[in-house]
C-alpha cells in the first residue's frame, strides 16, 4: 500500500499487465496491475472531484495539470511545472489520441 497526493503523480504508463507511475520527484513506480484497474481505482478515489488525470491512448494516464503543451505534428505530448528539474516530453502517443485530448481541453476551457 501506497499514499500519494494525487499532486505528485505526473503520469502513468503501461508496460503489459504492470504500469509505471512517474512522480513529480522524478521517482518510477512499478504497479502490478494493468492500466484499466489503474484507472478505475484513481476514479474512485477522485469520485466528486475535480477530474485531474486522463487516459491518452492505450499506455498513458495523464496529470492534466502538467501537460504544457501538445504537439499534434510531431505526436509529442510536454509535462512542466516550476516544480519539476525540467521538462518530460513522450513521444510514443498516437496522433488520434493527442487530438482528443486537445479538443479535450479546449472545449473545457470554453465552458470555463
């Protein structure tokens, strides 16, 4: 058993039936569960909050409050925040899955 402020998790990638959760800190984590569990125990947990992590794809759950930018011509994804050392970029999200999330987001920021 873990506890972590949900904060400290910049993102989740899936690597067969375990995924590994990225922290803010720089630490890797292996979970010995699959990203579909990952993600409906974070659901849980998060239940009347405000929506922070997402799933891009079929390997990434995503911190929304450090993607920084989204690059649908090279299919690159930035996580920054003036916590971090520096920069994250993945590269290995499809193109389809980067649209949405960036239609995503826009339509939110419209609502606002």
């Amino acid at each position: 058993m873990m506890r972590l402020a949900f904060d400290e998790i910049l993102y989740i990638r899936s690597d067969g039936n375990y995924c590994v959760m990225t922290l803010s800190n720089g630490e890797e984590i292996q979970l010995w569960m699959n990203l579909k569990t990952i993600t409906e125990l974070i659901d849980q947990q998060m239940r009347q909050q405000e929506i922070v992590f997402v799933r891009v794809g079929k390997q990434y759950v995503l911190n929304l409050h450090y993607i920084s930018r989204i690059d649908t011509k090279k299919d690159q994804l930035s996580l920054w925040r003036k916590e971090l050392s520096q920069k994250i970029v993945l590269d290995s999200i499809s193109h389809k899955a980067l649209q949405l999330l960036e239609e995503g987001i826009k339509q939110k920021q419209n609502e606002l």
